[in-house]
C-alpha cells in the first residue's frame, strides 16, 4: 500500500502538464523541468489514535522521475523511474518494489505517473473524474475519483490543494485509511539535477 502511496504523490507532484477538466489548474500551475521541496506527511490507519508522521524531501524531474527521501522517522530514498519504483535503505540495501518487465500489474501507478509527466491526457482521463473549484487569491482545489480502474480499489477520493504548486494532497483510501501531505519550501532552482541525483535515476 505504501508503495502505490509514493507513486501517487508522484502522479501528483506532477501535474502542472494536466490538461481536460482541470484546464484552470493547469493555467496556474508553473511548469518546470526540475521541482524542489520537503513535505509533511500523516497517514491516518484505522483503528489507531495517533498518526503515522513522516518527513523528508523530494525532486521530481519530468523527464526523469521523482526522488522521494525520507528522512524521519527512519531514512529511505524512494526512486520512481520510467522502468521501476527502487527503495534505497539507510543501511545500503535495496529493494525494487514495483519492476514493470515482471510485473505490469503493479506497475499500473507507475505508469500512470508518466502518463501525467508526458501529458497524455486520454489516458488520464480514463482514471479519473475531475471537479475544479476557484479558491480565493488565485488558489484552487481539484478533486480526483477514481474511474472503474485498479485505482478505484485502493484510492475512493483525491484531493489537491494549490496556486502556481500543489501545496497539499488529501487521499481517501477504500478500506478507511487516508493520508495528508503538505509539501513546503518548493523550488524551481537548481533548474538542472545535480550529478548525484541524476545517478539515482540510473
């Protein structure tokens, strides 16, 4: 669950090339190749009174992928790729969760993702009802409801907050759990990955 969790940040970290319904939301949003920040994450699981609490940064490159680095409460690098979703431990261990040459099922977020980075808009708007609503002082909300996709089954609502970046997601999952991100700090510079977080990629 996690996993599908970090790819879907990614699709959504993502979305300033979203087009269709959400033609407002991409009027506003900046367009970068390269995006910098650091989040907050709580995952909410039923059953249990306090949140799951979690921080870290990410790097989301369009034409690469995203790094998604936690750093507390124990650190991992998540690396989303065109081929693959790799988890990098603190230790020196890996651990590829999502491989698309062996496992195309699991790979259907993944997919989706770089369906949002390269804009392909039909494929989009096959998983997802769109509803756009005007906040005041430019911001925006968009709500995501799955279509009758593998989605459907994890996730029952996706909300976004934002202006010119996504400032916040919201997820509702199927089973009663759901998940509040804020993403903080954005960046649009260095516009280029550095050599070390290109080599994450590899």
């Amino acid at each position: 669950m996690i996993r599908t969790l970090f790819a879907v940040v990614a699709l959504l970290l993502a979305m300033p090339v979203f087009a269709g319904d959400g033609s407002g939301v991409r009027e506003r949003l900046a367009r970068p190749a390269v995006l910098r920040g650091s989040f907050a994450q709580s995952r909410h699981l039923q059953g249990f009174h306090n949140p799951l609490v979690s921080q870290g940064e990410f790097v989301v490159a369009r034409d690469r992928g995203v790094l998604w680095e936690t750093r507390k409460p124990f650190p991992s690098t998540t690396v989303i790729g065109k081929d693959r979703v790799l988890t990098r431990h603190a230790d020196g261990t890996s651990e590829v969760v999502v491989d698309n040459a062996h496992a195309p099922a699991a790979s259907m977020a993944n997919a989706l993702m770089l369906a949002l980075l390269g804009g392909d808009v039909d494929a989009l708007s096959k998983s997802f009802a769109l509803k756009e609503t005007d906040l005041p002082a430019g911001a925006w909300r968009l709500e995501l409801s799955p279509r009758g996709s593998a989605l459907a089954r994890v996730f029952t609502r996706i909300v976004l907050q934002g202006d010119r970046y996504v400032r916040s997601v919201h997820l509702d999952e199927k089973g009663g759990d759901s998940t509040d991100i804020e993403f903080q700090s954005i960046s649009e510079t260095p516009a280029q990955l550095d050599a070390a977080e290109a080599k994450q990629f590899e």
